[in-house]
C-alpha cells in the first residue's frame, strides 16, 4: 500500500530556534500534500495545503511566515516552524494524495512531536 | 464550507459487542467518505471508506452505511475486540477540492 514517511518523528527545539518536518511519499506521486496539528484527544486541525510547483494553501488563522511549506517536488513537502515557541508545541502530522488512485484516497505520515522549551 | 459532526466522543463496550459510531455532513457536495482509526501516539490508518454512488460497504467486521439524503454515514464494528480500542475519525470529502473534513473523533474502549 502507498507510504508516506514524516521525519523527524519528534524533535525538541529552543524557544526561537526554526524546526523542519519532512514528508515524503515513498512509493506513489503526490501533487497535493495536507499539513495538519494535532491537540491531545483532539481531531486533525487542517493547518494547510501544500501544492507542488505552487503556493501553499492556509486556513485560516494559521500564520503563513510562521509555518513555511514548501512542496518541491511530487514526493517531498516540507513544514519549517519559524521561530518556534512553547504554543507551538504539538503533534504535526502530513497526508499525501496517491495521484494514481483516483485522487481521493490520502495517507498519513507517522507524525512528529514538536516540543519546544 | 463543510462542516461534520461525529458521536459518540466515547463509546464503551464489551468484548463481542458491536459498536456503531455515526457521523453528519453539510457539504452535498461531498463524494467520499473514509474511516480513520488513530492508536495513541500513532498516524491514522485508514480502515475503509465509502463513494456516493454507493449505500453500504463490508470489510470483515467492519462496515459501512451512507445515506446521501440525510447527510450521514455510519460506521459499525461487530464482534469486537480488545484490539479495536482506538480513536475512529470520520471524513468527508467534498469532489473538487479532495480536502478531507475530520469529525472530532470517537475513543472507543473494549472491555475483555
């Protein structure tokens, strides 16, 4: 089945320092990429769509010089956490589309635990 | 936008029972509907998911019912299982954007 792989899986940064997430989708293209948070016991909160060729798409309330996406290439999105604070700290997890399946399918990466003291 | 409600937020029962969680939707442009099941600390997986253009999908215990008219679908797991203790999201996917609206989860607990 289609894989995605999110790196690191959880990282612990300074207040101020800039953190990035990659999400890779191993075994199919992705065109479109989805960056989400994650609160405990709480739902997905879709942060945005990442695109690849183009701009980022942002919900609204989330800061977009904040949480910079980049989406190079098919296989490959980013989320850098822009000088991160304690209210940062969460769970950040990314879905990429399987171009191949009819566009409607995604699949999750493992997730990563941002912790920022 | 859509919007989608998802009940219970906890649902116990006992080994062997079967549960149902049942989720809503605002959006009739929605085409697609996937079930996640979420294991603390770990990514979504997806369990099984239902189109429009169909009222009820079976996978094993597993199924799935839609109806379009009402806005809803529903999950139901029979005979379950101490294994089938997780956190289920619902979804909808309106066609077009492919952009997923999770409900707010359901934390199931099975009691052996």
């Amino acid at each position: 089945g289609a894989v995605v792989s999110q790196h690191p899986s959880w990282v612990i940064c300074k207040s101020g320092t800039s953190v990035k997430i990659e999400c890779r989708s191993l075994d199919f293209q992705a065109t479109t990429m989805f960056w989400y948070r994650q609160f405990p016991k709480q739902s997905l909160m879709l942060m945005a769509t990442s695109n690849e060729g183009s701009k980022a798409t942002y919900e609204q309330g989330v800061e977009k010089d904040k949480f910079l996406i980049n989406h190079a290439s098919l296989t490959l999105s980013t989320l850098t956490v822009t000088s991160a604070h304690p209210e940062d700290s969460s769970f950040y997890i990314c879905s990429a589309r399987d171009n191949n399946s009819g566009g409607l399918g995604a699949f999750f990466g493992q997730g990563t635990r941002l912790t920022v003291v | 936008g859509e919007n989608v409600e998802q009940h219970p937020s906890t649902l116990s029962v006992q080994e062997g029972d079967s549960a149902v969680i049942k989720c809503t939707y605002s959006d009739s442009a929605s085409n697609y509907f996937p079930w996640y099941k979420q294991e603390l600390g770990k990514r979504p997986q997806l369990i099984i998911d239902i189109r429009s253009n169909v009222g009820e999908k079976k996978d094993q215990r597993i199924a799935v019912t839609l109806n379009k008219t009402a806005k809803h679908f529903s999950l139901h797991i029979t005979e379950t299982q101490p294994e089938d203790s997780a956190v289920y999201f619902c979804a909808a996917t309106p066609g077009g954007s492919y952009i997923p609206t999770f409900g707010r989860g359901t934390s199931l607990i099975v009691h052996p």
